[in-house]
C-alpha cells in the first residue's frame, strides 16, 4: 500500500509540474518520495519511467493544433451526486478539445485491470461495459469538475454530439500494451449514476 501511495504521489507531481523526463533521475523531488516511501529502485525502471512515457506519449496526440487548449488536473477528489459519502480521487482529469480523459494508474504486478469488461445479457453476444470505478471517477468528476466535460463534440460530418469521455488505465508492469482504453460519453455516465443509485438503494 505504502509502494503504492509513493508511486501515485511521484506521478502526480511529475504531471502537475510537467518534469521533463531527462530530468527525473536527478529531480529533488523525486528523491525526496523515494526515499519518504522507501522506494525499490526497480520500481523507477519498471513503473515510473514507462508509465510516465505513456503518459507523455498519449499527451501529444491531444494537441491537433499549436492553439489547442489541454487542462490537467491531479489527484482530483470527486463526489458522486445523489449518493450521500459516495466519493473517489480521480489519478488525473484532462480536457482536450475534443474529448475528456480519466487516467488511472495502477502499479499492481499481479491481476490486470483493464478499461472495459465483456458482459453477456440475455444469452446474446457480448456487451462492453466501461470499468466500475473509472466510469465512477469520470461521472463523480463531471460533477466535481463540470467545466471538463462541457461543451458537444462533433461527428465526421459535424453535427453535434455527446462529449466522449476515455477511460484509461495504465499498467506498465502487466499490460503488454502498457495502456488499457474504453470510450464513452456524458449520456452514459448518467446512465450509470442511475443504476449505481438504484443498486445502493437494492443494497
């Protein structure tokens, strides 16, 4: 628990103070973490290197122009309307001109947790369903943050529509991909308040 807490606080000051990361070897901040949470030193070469170089990496493809406008906020602590105590810490928030992200990191070695889960209704074809807990974070965070997910996108031809809203999860000691993804919108976020609150409720 405690590996995991120092890894999430390195990630987040790296994120919020944009190091570069031919620097983050050398950075005081850094150190200071490592050595406050007693830190393996595997874990910068299996953890915090590459999760931070997928982090960089899915940034640039955000930015389709120089005057793109990308927000970022870390360690976001979010509250779900309509149920009462019903709170989480979304690992970072980003609003791209196009499309808002969850991102959550996992350091984990043991289990993947990806985005998404197939879940078969009625004995027909396999549906796809948004991770619980990002699809928890990104709904909790619209209320908490609303100006991240406001505004309509726009489809191929232009019209408008429902914000997409992606859900990552990045893994770097399991996944092969590094990155696990699932794509949703505002309308379905609510969908899953809904049913969360009538499941609390049944509960």
């Amino acid at each position: 628990a405690d590996e995991g807490t120092g890894l999430h606080e390195i990630m987040a000051y790296l994120v919020e103070n944009d190091v570069p990361i031919d620097t983050l070897l050398t950075d005081p901040k850094v150190d200071e973490l490592w050595a406050q949470y007693k830190l393996h030193d595997d874990r910068m070469w299996d953890a915090v290197i590459p999760a931070y170089k997928s982090f960089l990496a899915y940034l640039d493809t955000l930015y389709e122009t120089d005057d793109d406008e990308v927000m970022i906020r870390t360690e976001c602590r979010v509250a779900m309307p309509g149920i009462e105590g019903a709170f989480g810490t979304c690992d970072v928030l980003i609003r791209a001109p196009k499309k808002t992200v969850v991102w959550d990191w996992k350091f984990g070695q043991g289990v993947p947790v990806l985005a998404s889960y197939k879940l078969k209704v009625d004995g027909e074809e396999d549906i796809e369903l948004g991770n619980d807990q990002l699809m928890f974070y990104a709904r909790a965070s619209q209320e908490t943050y609303p100006d991240y997910f406001s505004g309509l996108a726009s489809d191929v031809v232009g019209n408008p529509v429902s914000r997409a809203v992606e859900l990552i999860i990045c893994q770097p000691r399991i996944l092969d991909e590094e990155l696990s993804t699932f794509t949703t919108d505002v309308a379905d976020l609510e969908n899953f308040r809904l049913e969360l609150i009538d499941a609390v409720e049944e509960a």
